[in-house]
C-alpha cells in the first residue's frame, strides 16, 4: 500500500471520531458500488448525509477540501444516487453533502480537523 494511501485511510479514522464527536452517526464506511466509493454515510439528526473525507499532510496543492472539485462532486451524486435506489429511498429523509477536510502537517502537530456542511450541491 502507498504512503497516500495510508494517509487516506489515517484520515478516515479521525475523521469518524470527529464525525462521532459531533453528533453523527455513522451508517457505512467506504460505501462501494460499480462508480465509485463515498468514505462515510451517517445520520445527522433526521438527515442522511454522505461524507468525502479528504486528508493532506500540507497545503501546496490546496486545502484539502479544495480536492472535492466539481468532477468528484459529480461523482459522489452518482455514487449516492445509486445507493438511495440500492435502499429504495422515497424521500423520507432529508439529504446532505459534507467534506470533512484534515491538515496532518500543521505547526501544533495536532491535525486540523474541519467539517463543511453542505459542502455542494446535489
């Protein structure tokens, strides 16, 4: 496994502690299907959110949260559609796009943990 890879998946860890910490609930982890992957699905209250965790350890490209471009966004709508017909939703819940965004290489040495919420539209 590559160093990004290990990064991604370090940063999906705190990610769902941070997510927990604030009242989430998760529901699935790396939620697959034949177009792709979304990190976390959880419960926000009464809301079904599904969540891009992005993990860098500085922020010469960007910030983290810069990386959910508009192709990503795309993609993760396609993602999440396929998994609301996978369930059959009727929309009965309300729906929600967060990027949870994580800076390890920060002056501190604690990683800078945000959320954005509704982070695109679907």
């Amino acid at each position: 496994m590559g160093l990004n890879y290990q990064i991604g998946r370090k940063g999906e860890t705190m990610a769902r502690d941070f997510l927990e910490s604030k009242g989430y609930r998760v529901i699935k982890s790396n939620y697959r299907c034949p177009l792709g992957e979304i990190d976390f699905i959880c419960e926000d209250g009464k809301t079904t959110v599904f969540v891009e965790v992005k993990t860098r350890s500085h922020t010469h490209a960007g910030a983290p949260e810069e990386a959910v471009h508009l192709r990503k966004q795309q993609k993760l709508y396609r993602v999440a559609q396929w998994y609301l017909n996978e369930i059959h939703y009727r929309g009965e819940r309300p729906l929600r796009f967060d990027v949870v965004s994580i800076l390890t290489g920060v002056p501190s040495g604690e990683p800078s943990l945000k959320i954005f919420q509704n982070a695109f539209e679907a």
